[in-house]
C-alpha cells in the first residue's frame, strides 16, 4: 500500500566521519543548514532547534509568556502542536475553523480574545495555509502576538511568499521524521523582531552568551552572567549535516508533490462527492492531498482498498480531557472533523 508519509533521506556521505569526529553537538553543519534556511525564507532571523517542542518552549520564553496565559488555538492540530502550550501551564481557548479548509477562523478568533489573551496560534493545518492576513491583522489590532504554526508546512506558500515570510510575529516549523524536510529531529523559529531574534539566541542555549562564555583558558568566565532562563535547544551536528543534505532536494521534492497534488485534482474533476480542499491564493506544499467527503470512514476504506492509504491524519484536540472540558460549541470543527480525509500526495509516488 501507498503510504501516506513517507521520510526522505539523501545519501549521507560524511555521516560516518561526523558521528566519530567528537564534534557531535551544534557544530559546522549545524550553522551551514541555518544559512541555507535563512536564504531559502529569505529573513536572517531564524534559528534550528533540537525538536518543535524546544522550538515553541523558544518563542514562549522570547515573548514572555508565563504559567497561567491564556492562548487561542484551533483543536484541528497535530497534538504536538498543542501539547507543548498545555505542558507549559498555559491555557488554552479554542476557537472554531472554517469548515472548507480546517484552518482558523478569524471571527471565531476575534469573538475569543479577552483582555488575558497572550497570544493567538495560527496552525495551516496539514500543509494548507490559513487566513494569514486577516489574523494577523486581529493582532496588531489587539497588540497580541501571532505564532504561525507551520508544523506540516515547511515550503507551503500564501500570496506568493512562503510561510515563515508572511508577516506574522514568529514562525515555527517541525522537523520531524515524517514531516518534509525532516531532520529526524528538529525544529526551525522565525522571528520578524530582530531584537526577539537575538534573545532566542540566548534561551537556545541555556541564556549563555557563547563569546563570552568562556576565558582564554578556556575555562567558564565567573564575570559572564546567566540572565535568562533558558533551555539546551541547539541542534547537533549530525541532525545539522541530514538537514544541510536535505536542503539540497527540498524544491525538487515539493515540486513531486505539487505534481501528485495536480494528478489526484485531474482525478476528482467530475466525482462530485469528493470535495478537494483548494484556496486561490494558497500553494500548500500537499504534506498531504485533502478532501472533504460525506461518509469519511466509508471513503478511508474505499481508498485503501485502492492501494492508498488514506486516513484522517489528525482529530479534534478539545476532546481530549487533558485539555479540560470545552467551553463553547464549534460548529466549524464538528463539520471538519467529520469530513476530512487525507490522501498520500508525495514524492514517493510515480
């Protein structure tokens, strides 16, 4: 059967050499993949993590946000979306989606925000970017920062830029084995702030300033002060050096799946009963092929049986009681949720 993700790995000629070197921790590699990163986003401000959930931990501390916050957030998310902010203490108002395409909605958002509101997270679900300008304006309305959650995003495009270069506060990215491009491990920050780029730095790296860190004898340097608090995020080396080999064959990938992507709509052109997920203005990178159809699980088997495997990727966060109970009805959610059905859209299909 087809699978529905599949991880990318290139040859890895110096990998051997690496993880025998001693030089195992964020390294030379490490800084050639961000550089690559930041030509491909276009934006200096970037920095790689050891994982998305260290990437989210990054952003909360950079913009200050404490046990107890309140943060809107869509329950239509990978659970390691909305884990981390729960895990952080703080708490989470879901608001609805618009039905169509699974991404926030920006009335729901606005109709959420009270005078706790901290912050707004803006997940484009599965590789389908959202309503980018219209949450973000709601922020700078409110002076609430936004955080793009691009966990299964990395390469989707809204008006012509790609996500993480759109205007939104900060951006994260998942690196992930079954996300694309995929690191095994890893996650990617961007800010638009420079000076909030600066202090991410810092909290990467347990609040150490490195240039100073150290005296000429290479010992630690008692007059270098440790101010923030801060978390060991750095990236290693080796996830560095899969990253920097991967970069090399990310637009060819994304080029397959957005082929693929135009197969399965020549595919559905006249089967009314399969509704493809679609935007004018959204070029996603089809992490996966989304469709809304009337009986989902009916469907899911139909495909399978195909040689597909299709599923519903994720489920609704808010009914998960680690979450509390939820406060309002979504009706957005509840049609989404019910509807949705994911296709295998990748570059491991001919």
């Amino acid at each position: 059967m087809i699978p529905l993700f599949k991880p990318y790995m290139p040859n890895l000629p110096e990998i051997d050499s690496i993880l025998h070197s001693g030089q195992l921790v964020y390294g030379k590699y490490t800084k050639q993949f961000e550089q690559l990163l930041i030509e491909y986003f276009k934006t200096p401000h970037l920095v790689a993590t050891n994982s998305f959930n260290t990437a989210i931990s990054v952003v909360l501390s950079v913009l200050g946000l404490q046990y107890g916050d309140e943060v809107i957030a869509s329950p239509m998310a990978c659970l390691a979306s909305t884990q981390p902010f729960l895990a952080s203490g703080l708490k989470i108002k879901w608001a609805d989606v618009i039905p169509e395409s699974g991404t926030l909605s920006p009335e729901s958002v606005r109709k959420q925000i009270s005078s706790d509101t901290k912050a707004i997270i803006h997940n484009h679900f599965c590789g389908y970017p959202g309503y980018i300008d219209e949450i973000n304006e709601i922020g700078r309305e409110f002076g609430i920062p936004i955080i793009d959650d691009g966990i299964e995003c990395l390469g989707s495009e809204y008006k012509g830029q790609k996500i993480g270069n759109c205007g939104s506060d900060v951006t994260v990215f998942s690196l992930t084995a079954v996300r694309f491009l995929n690191c095994i491990d890893g996650g990617i920050v961007i800010f638009k702030d420079k000076l909030k780029y600066k202090k991410s730095l810092l909290v990467r790296d347990c609040g150490i300033d490195r240039s100073q860190f150290r005296d000429t004898l290479g010992e630690i340097n008692p007059e270098c002060d440790i101010s923030l608090v801060g978390y060991n995020a750095t990236m290693s080396n080796v996830n560095g050096y899969i990253g920097l080999q991967q970069m090399k064959k990310l637009d060819e990938c994304i080029e397959a799946h957005r082929e693929q992507a135009r197969s399965w709509r020549t595919f559905f052109e006249n089967q009314s009963e399969y509704i493809p997920i679609y935007r004018e203005e959204c070029n996603p990178n089809y992490w996966v092929y989304g469709l809304r159809v009337n009986d989902k699980r009916a469907v899911i088997t139909k495909f399978r049986e195909m040689g597909y495997y299709a599923s519903g990727v994720h489920i609704r966060n808010d009914t998960y009681s680690a979450f509390g109970k939820r406060n309002i009805k979504l009706l957005g959610v509840e049609e989404f949720n019910k509807t949705f059905v994911a296709l295998p859209c990748g570059w491991w299909m001919k």
